[in-house]
C-alpha cells in the first residue's frame, strides 16, 4: 500500500513542478512584453485560489503562489478577470494606455503572442542546451567511451577506435553501421575493422545494432513491465537475441499476444520480464498514418558511446529551433488526424496521462526530466494558439477581426464565443480525462 502511495505522490510533485516551470516562463512572456508595451500588470500568480505567499514589487505587481497549482495568470489593469477576458474595472481615463484593452493593437497583439513564444523559447533553449553540453557525434565513426555490456557479449573494441568496417562493409558514417547491420548475417560476434593508434586491426565486437535499449515510451508496455534505458534484451520467449530489429519483429509477429523477455541489467543481472504489445497509430512513411503492434523502446545503439564534439551556440540554436517545430508539427499533424478519422480518439490524452508521463520521465532521471519539460512547453504553447476563445489563440483571433475590421466584434459576440470557447475546452479536458480512464 505504501508504495503506490509513494508513487503517487511522486507523480504529482514531479507534474506540479513541470507545471510550475512551464506556467511561469508562459506568464512570464505576457507579463515582460506587455510591461514593455506600456500595459500594466496588477497580479501575476503561480496558481489559482487562495493566496499562499506574496510580495509587491516597486512597480504594484502582485507577485502571489496560490494553492491550487494547475496553472497561473496575469492580471493586468482593468481586466474583469485571469483571462483578460473583458474590461470589469473601472480605469482613470488617463491611465486607460496602461490597460490591456486600451493599449494599441499591436501592444496587445504583442502582450498575447508572447506566453506561447516564450513557451517555445524555452523548449529550443532545452534542446540547444542539451546539444551543447551532451555533444553531437564527430562527423567520422569513432569510439567514445564503452557501455556496460552482459558478460555474454564479446566487445574488444575502445576508446579512440576509428571504425572501418564491420564485417567485409566498409563504414565511412555512423548511418553506415545501420545498414551494416541489416546486412550482415545474425551472429553473436562480428568483425570490426579498425584504426588503432595508426594501425588497422581486426578485433571482436557484437552486432552494431544490438537489442540494447536506450529509451522508454512513458504510458507504454515497456515502461509498464519495468524496462529501462540500458536494459539488454538477451532472449525472447527462450530465444537467445543479438540485434534490436529481432526485438522489433517478435514484438509485430505477437499480434498482441503477450511475449517474455530475458533482460540484462547493470548490477542486478539478468531477470524476466512479460510484456503485452499495443496497437498504437505511427506516421507512415508515404504520408497519413498506419497502426503497429509496440512496446515502447527505442534502442538499436552499439555497446559504446560515439566519440563527440562541443556543438556551436548557432548549430544548437539551430537544433532547439528543429526539435520545437518538429513537436509543434507532430501536434497539427495528430490533431488534423484524430479530427478526420485517421488514428482513434484514444491518442488525446487529458491530464492524468500528461502527469503520468512526467512521473515517469522524472523517474528516469533529471535529464530525461527537462528534455520531458521541453516537449511539454512546446506542446502546451502550440494548444494556446489554437484559435479557441478564452486560449491566446482566440484573442489573437479577436485582434486579427480587428486589425481588418478597423472595430473590435461587440461584447456581445465576444461573450457568446469566450463561453462557446470556455464549452470546448471543458469538453476537451473531460474527454482526455475519459480516454485516461478507459482507453488501454
């Protein structure tokens, strides 16, 4: 009873804090640019309810902790509420250019477009980040450092080692050592052709895509049956294995049906694990999206680490701004899906699943944690400019009407739509909530 307790409680730390992080560098984005564009912010709050701690700064901000930590706003002069969702106060004429409503549209253009931009910003200086102080593999195949290895494995090579062939297939590229792999025969032992010290020689390795797993999907199989990063597939249903893709291929021939694994892992040994795939929708290569029987691993990487090179802060820009876009696009493409038919509802996931999630990726460590926070701020970002009212999407909406119109639409056409907007999203959450509960 204790431990799920535990786990429990983990769980929500680990999803508050994530929240937290991601809320205030949103709120944060509305707060400094609209200060900027001469709005004045009375209230930015970390949470909703009943105030927990406080401090005014020189400029009248309340900055305030509430205790229901599920989000944050900002307040600013003469807003009727957290959403700015209509002027309810009453304002000195004179200070009407220090309100949100009666600042120019491209100050409040500029006040809402700036929380999901920050969100953005945050995620690309995660994966920049990541780039910069992990490193990015050097451009010729060389060994790193060693991996922990079963002792079963054979794995003469080391560090320095400038790859050259595996087998008889010459590798002038890390790609190339994938499709060596598909090309050599199923052995426990390969043949690497090396350059050691200036001189070439022939040593012993395992396959260069072992069945070494280097991920794991949270909410999944794997994650349910205790699979971790590092952990080595040695055997499947009896079957000894020595490459990832035969992995991959009993977990498609299953259908489904249940398949037990001999695992290895670092310090404890081998031990076995029984795990039932899932059908989930994966993009298809030709476009749309097709379902396959996973478990949740990613994996395939040899028993060393590449050899690697401190990236550049325009190269790890480069990459952050990559990496967000690719979460934005994959959340359009998802979404479009679900809407036209192509992958089922049971992909939506509401807030039980997002806080599973981060448990998980808080329990793989922190910087499976961070590299999770990121994804989450691109993904909540992209959601708030959605054009639906009461999200920044819809103001923004509101203020593109404008900008065409040469008016703002009537408060009573902007009520209606602020309680359909506030209909659909309360809709969504009960319907993520409902998938959480009763999709598998």
């Amino acid at each position: 009873m204790i431990a799920p307790f535990l786990d429990t409680i983990w769980t929500l730390a680990a999803f508050v804090t994530a929240l937290a992080v991601i809320v205030t560098v949103h709120e944060y984005g509305h707060y400094i640019v609209g200060r900027w564009s001469g709005i004045r912010a009375e209230v930015f709050s970390v949470g909703f309810g009943p105030r927990l701690i406080s401090r005014r700064d020189r400029r009248g901000t309340l900055w305030q902790v509430a205790a229901l930590p599920l989000g944050g706003y900002v307040r600013f002069l003469g807003d009727a509420n957290a959403a700015s969702a209509g002027t309810g106060q009453q304002v000195d004429p004179a200070m009407r250019r220090r309100t949100l409503h009666g600042a120019p549209l491209w100050a409040r253009f500029a006040t809402l477009l700036a929380g999901p931009v920050f969100n953005f910003i945050l995620s690309i200086l995660i994966f920049g980040g990541f780039a910069i102080v992990q490193g990015l593999p050097q451009a010729e195949p060389r060994v790193g450092s060693i991996a922990a290895a079963p002792p079963s494995v054979t794995n003469e090579l080391q560090p320095g080692d400038r790859i050259l062939a595996v087998g008889d297939i010459p590798v002038e590229t890390w790609g190339d050592l994938g499709r060596a792999s598909n090309a050599l025969p199923l052995a426990p032992v390969q043949d690497w052709t090396v350059e050691r010290d200036g001189q070439r020689m022939t040593v012993a390795g395992p396959d260069p895509m072992p069945a070494r797993i280097t991920g794991v999907a949270p909410r999944s199989a794997a994650v349910d049956a205790g699979l971790r990063g590092g952990d080595v597939v040695v055997a499947i249903d009896g079957a000894p294995v020595s490459r990832f893709d035969q992995l991959r291929q009993a977990v498609e021939a299953a259908g489904g049906q249940p398949i037990d694994l001999t695992v290895w892992r670092e310090g404890q040994g081998r031990m076995d694990l029984t795990l039932t795939p899932r059908l989930s929708d994966l993009p298809a290569e030709g476009g749309g999206f097709e379902q396959r029987w996973l478990i949740g691993v990613t994996g395939g990487e040899s028993f060393f680490t590449a050899e690697t090179r401190r990236a550049g802060p325009l190269e790890a820009l480069r990459i952050g701004v990559v990496q967000t876009w690719g979460i934005i696009t994959s959340s359009l493409l998802g979404m479009w899906a679900m809407i036209t038919g192509q992958i089922g509802t049971c992909n939506l996931g509401g807030a039980i699943s997002i806080a599973e999630s981060t448990g998980q990726a808080a329990s793989a460590g922190g910087a499976n944690f961070l590299w999770w926070i990121a994804v989450l701020s691109a993904a909540i970002g992209f959601l708030n400019l959605l054009p639906i009212p009461v999200l920044d999407g819809g103001h923004l909406m509101f203020y593109a009407y404008e900008a065409v119109a040469g008016r703002p639409p009537s408060d009573r056409v902007l009520n209606a739509l602020t309680a359909m907007g506030m209909a659909i999203v309360l809709t969504l959450m009960i319907f993520g909530l409902t998938n959480d509960l009763l999709c598998p």
